[in-house]
C-alpha cells in the first residue's frame, strides 16, 4: 500500500510549524519503510498495518506539541504489489519519453 499523508499543528500556542512537521518526517524516516517527501506529502509503502502505525505515530508528535491536529491522508491499496512508489513514477516517465 502506498499512503501520501500531511499532518501539522493547528490552533493553539504551538511552535513552528515547519518544525513540528520536521518532527513528524522524522518519525516517518526512522521506520525503515520506503518513503519520500515533497513540498505537498510525506509517501510512505508497506503493509497496512505498519504503515498506519507510522502515520499514527506522526500525527502523535505533532499532537504532543498543539492542541489540534490536521491529517490529510490518500491511499493506494493494492495487494501483492511492492516497490510502487517508485513503479508507479517509472511508468508515467516512460509514456512521457515515446
């Protein structure tokens, strides 16, 4: 499964934004899970269940930080198929250079 997520602070007396977001990203690296970021997502792949821990855990540091909480979250879910967060991306690059 591929999930594109944005979590920040919202409301509230909370620091930058830029670093609880940073925070965030973080713990998204430190699971060992394939991902990237970009200035719009965080994209991370795995099993549902890993990768839901991960973006609970993300949304957890921001919430130790502001009072509120903002999750924007899409999904790809599609069994049996790894490594697509880079497939998916080699694909449309090849339709572009026929």
């Amino acid at each position: 499964m591929l999930v594109a997520f944005s979590v920040a602070p919202s409301g509230g007396e909370s620091d930058s934004v830029g670093t609880a977001v940073a925070e965030a990203v973080r713990v998204v690296r430190e699971s060992g899970l394939p991902c990237e970021t970009n200035a719009m997502f965080t994209n991370v792949e795995g099993e549902w269940d890993e990768v839901m821990a991960v973006v609970k855990q993300a949304v957890d540091v921001i919430a130790a930080r502001a009072p509120r909480v903002s999750l924007v979250l899409k999904a790809d879910i599609r069994p049996g198929h790894t490594n697509q967060l880079h497939a998916k991306v080699a694909r449309i690059e090849a339709q572009l250079s026929e």
